[in-house]
C-alpha cells in the first residue's frame, strides 16, 4: 500500500530509521533497574538519533536542489526565488463542481450556487408534518410574556 508523503523530501529510508529511533527509545526509557545497561542504551538512542536527524537535513537539501533545479534559470525573478523571499501569493480558486444535471460549473457564483443549493433544504410546505406544521404557525404568532415592554425608539 503507497501512501501520501506529507513533506516531498520524506523516504522510505526515514520512516525505517523514525521507527527503529522510537524503538530504541521506548528500549531506553524502560529499562530501570540496571543502571549499566541503560546508559548503553541511551547512548545507542542518542547515536542513532544524530544519525536519523541527519539524514533528514540530507533529504530536504536533496530535495530543494532537485526543486531548484527543475525550474529554469532564464529568469531571475522565478518561482525558486518567490518561494526562498516568502513572496509567494496563493490564490485559492474555488473548483469546478458537477451540477445535477451532469455539467460542471464554469465560474465561481455557478460554484457557490450548487455548493447552496446542495448543503441547504428547500423548505417545502406540501411536505410538512404536523410537528412542522405547528411550529411553521407559532413562528408567525407574536411571543407574549409578563414582562415584555412596547418598544419605543429613543430619540
């Protein structure tokens, strides 16, 4: 089963040294009564954690050269130095969907209608029940308690 790497720079290779790291560690940390013992084992933890950050920062500098080099040179002003300034803008466009129809979406408002259209009910009458129907006559009578005041606007 492949799954989705979070990062670009993420290998096989790390996630085997992540979870050969974590279990040196839990070895370590659980190991109380032979005080000999434990700091070999810590110190085999802190070793193989060295080893497993480096290969890390190797991978991401890997990964950022392969990056640069995937974008041409012939303009100074590209995406690589964007990115390295933070002058990055990220315009998030809002996807085409299908309509009921079969069609898709062609702009943002025919976008936003579907999306509407979809997520809220239409309030039918003909299909209320008598729990609806009760509570569509309440809202419309006007709510009165004992100390409800008229209201006057000041001026």
């Amino acid at each position: 089963m492949i799954t989705q790497k979070s990062v670009p720079w993420w290998t096989e290779e790390l996630t085997v040294k992540r979870k050969k790291l974590n279990s040196l560690r839990r070895l370590y940390q659980r190991t109380k009564n032979n005080q000999q013992l434990r700091e070999r084992r810590k110190s085999r933890y802190y070793e193989e954690k060295t080893t497993y950050q480096a290969t890390i920062k190797r991978e991401k500098l890997k990964s950022w050269k392969e990056y640069c080099n995937l974008t041409p040179c012939a303009d100074p002003w590209n995406a690589v130095y964007r990115l390295a300034s933070n002058k990055t803008k990220r315009i998030q466009t809002m996807t085409t969907l299908q309509k009921p129809d079969g069609s898709l979406t062609s702009d943002r408002n025919e976008t936003l209608k579907v999306v509407i259209d979809r997520l809220t009910p239409n309030d039918e009458q003909s299909d209320d029940t008598d729990r609806h129907k009760r509570i569509r006559n309440l809202s419309t009578e006007p709510i009165q308690t004992a100390d409800d005041r008229d209201y006057t606007p000041q001026k």
